[in-house]
C-alpha cells in the first residue's frame, strides 16, 4: 500500500496522505503519514467495530478528494464518507469470505454462516463506492456489477537484488529463507522440524525474517529451533530484499487454504524477483504462477519438507537455473511498473490529473 500504491500516486504529483496502524507522523518519500487508534488483534476482531467511528472522524477531517479503502472492516466507513459526497474506492486484496472460513478461532460451525453474511455485506455496501481495485481476476469476479479493475500486488523488480542460488557461502553454507509473520498457518514449526531432520552434511541454515504473531507460537518454535536456525524477528520491509540476495532456497510455507487456492501471493513473486528457487506447498494454481520454478511438498509434513530440501540443497545447478527462470518470469509477466499505470488511470477518471 505504501511502497507502491501511495508511492507511485505521490511520485505522479498527487498529494497523499495515508492513515495507518502504528505509521509515523512523518512525510516520507511525498506521503504524508498518520497513525490510525490501535486495531485488536484477529481473535478479538469484534472490538475493531468500536474504532471506527474515531477512523471515520479522522477521514473526513483529510477532506480528500478521494478515499481508498483496504481493510474489510472499513467498508462502513467508506459507506459514511460516501453518503457524505466523498468519493470512495474499496481496493480489495483477499477473497474475504474464504478467509473467514479458514479463521481457526471462529467455531467451525459458524464459519460458513459468517461467510455467507459477510458476502452478502460487502456486495451491497461497495456497490455504492466509485470504483474497485482487485489485487486478481478470482476477486475481480465477487464483483461483476461494478467492473473491477485490475491493479496486481507484484514487485517493484528494480528493488530486489538478483540472489546467486547456486553458489553456496563462503563456508559451504545454504539458506533457505522464510520472510513473512510467523504464525500457525505459515507451518514456521514444521520448517524448524524439517531442518532439524535434514543432513548436517548438507549444511542447511534456516532464516525465520518476521515477527511472531503470539508470544505462544514463537515459544513452541524456539523450543523445537537448533543451531541450524535463525530467527531475525521483526525486520523493516527496506532491507528483505537484502536479506534474500543472501539466500539460496525461498520458502512458501502458508498451509493449504480456501483463500490461498486462488490467491496471488505476494511472497511469490518477491522471491521469484530475487531470483531464488522456491519450495512451497503443492498448490497447483501457485506453480503456474512460477512458473514452474518450485519443488512442491507436503507444506504440512516436517519430513516431506525435508525432502523437498534435500533435493535443491544437493544440485547447485539447479538452484540457479530455477532462480535464474523465476526472475525473468517475474520481468516479463509481474511488474509493478506496469500495474502502476492501470492505478494512476484510475484516479485521472476519477478526479483528474494533478494539479501544480
């Protein structure tokens, strides 16, 4: 949203302002930012309805020519400023009502209710918006009345340093990198007990670049961690594609789900910018997107995990062969650079060029 979305529309000489979770009071790279009141976390999400009429006051004193909603819960808000004469677009990343039937914290049975209403919810609250942003065609398709345009969540490709995956460390050493929250459904365990299993010979080292999502979770994954990981914690989005210019093996690990069958997953395609051959879950729909450029493994089976390891940690020509194709795979097909123009087309219909 920052990087790219509110980045490109300053760059073009719009003057933007984004409301963020825990963003500074700053200008940075021409977008103002302002922290938006703490949101509760996902378990407690029924308390999220209560901050949103502080968000919504906060909106309006921006007195925008245009609104650009993210969050599902700020639909609402976006339906006030709307009735208020704003003009509102709901840019919609998730296929929200499969989220809610993978949420492991609302009782089995509700979900699919949950679901239903919150379809039902969101089809007539954004019918009224001015336009919508699909991050994929799949979302794209929630919406056929309204006509959605495209705008694809892909890598600035000039930010992401080519890895060199098939020449191993100085100390013979290879590492296969998760960059990404850790938490339950990214299976973080299962890639500590993979590695844990694989031959010390191989010389695998396993890098965890994220926070943990519960102090609970980080706990049983430190529990189970050895010498062969590494767990960075937080790390600034400015320096991941460093970090992966370091790596050999990128690691799409998000467990089986309604909404990863046909989501496009950003991780995806930074690591394919870095150059880097992947290992992810056997998703079909995710090896089409890369092409091909990845080993699939039971994502859910610490030992599958480990095979799937060995067979990249024991072909260096491989590794680079795989890295190399997914980079140019991500050139030629997912560049935001392209995306980026559908974007500022949009806010030209919508409310003109900018202005000097």
């Amino acid at each position: 949203i920052f990087h790219k979305e509110a980045r490109s529309l300053a760059r073009a000489g719009y003057r933007v302002t984004l409301l963020g979770q825990g963003a500074p009071d700053e200008v940075i790279d021409g977008v103002q930012l302002r922290p938006l009141p703490p949101r509760p976390p996902a378990e407690k999400a029924w308390r999220r309805w209560f901050r949103l009429p502080g968000v919504w006051r906060q909106a309006r004193r921006e007195n925008a020519d245009v609104y650009l909603l993210h969050d599902p819960e700020l639909t609402l808000v976006g339906l006030l400023l709307k009735v208020g004469g704003r003009r509102v677009v709901y840019d919609v990343h998730e296929h929200v009502p499969y989220q809610i039937r993978d949420k492991a914290w609302i009782p089995r049975g509700l979900r699919p209710l949950i679901a239903g209403v919150y379809d039902r919810y969101e089809r007539a609250i954004v019918g009224r918006f001015d336009a919508i942003i699909a991050a994929f065609e799949q979302i794209a398709g929630r919406f056929p009345r309204q006509q959605p345009i495209i705008v694809r969540n892909v890598p600035q490709v000039e930010r992401w340093r080519p890895a060199a995956p098939g020449i191993r460390g100085p100390d013979g050493r290879l590492i296969a990198v998760y960059a990404g929250v850790a938490q339950a459904d990214r299976c973080i365990l299962e890639l500590v007990q993979a590695v844990e299993q694989l031959d010390p010979a191989l010389n695998v080292e396993l890098w965890i670049v994220g926070a943990f999502a519960s102090a609970a979770y980080e706990a049983q994954v430190r529990a189970a961690a050895g010498d062969r990981v590494r767990l960075w914690g937080y790390v600034p989005h400015e320096q991941i594609p460093g970090l992966l210019a370091k790596s050999h093996i990128g690691l799409m690990s998000l467990r089986p789900q309604l909404n990863s069958a046909v989501n496009w997953p950003i991780k995806l395609f930074e690591y394919m910018a870095a150059g880097l051959p992947m290992l992810m879950t056997a998703n079909p729909f995710w090896m089409e997107l890369a092409g091909g450029q990845a080993v699939p493994v039971n994502i859910e089976d610490p030992a599958d995990i480990a095979r799937g390891l060995t067979l990249l940690a024991q072909d260096d020509p491989r590794r680079a062969e795989m890295g190399a194709q997914a980079r140019q795979v991500v050139e030629a097909r997912y560049n935001w650079a392209d995306q980026e123009q559908t974007l500022l087309a949009l806010f030209a219909r919508l409310i003109g060029p900018p202005q000097p």
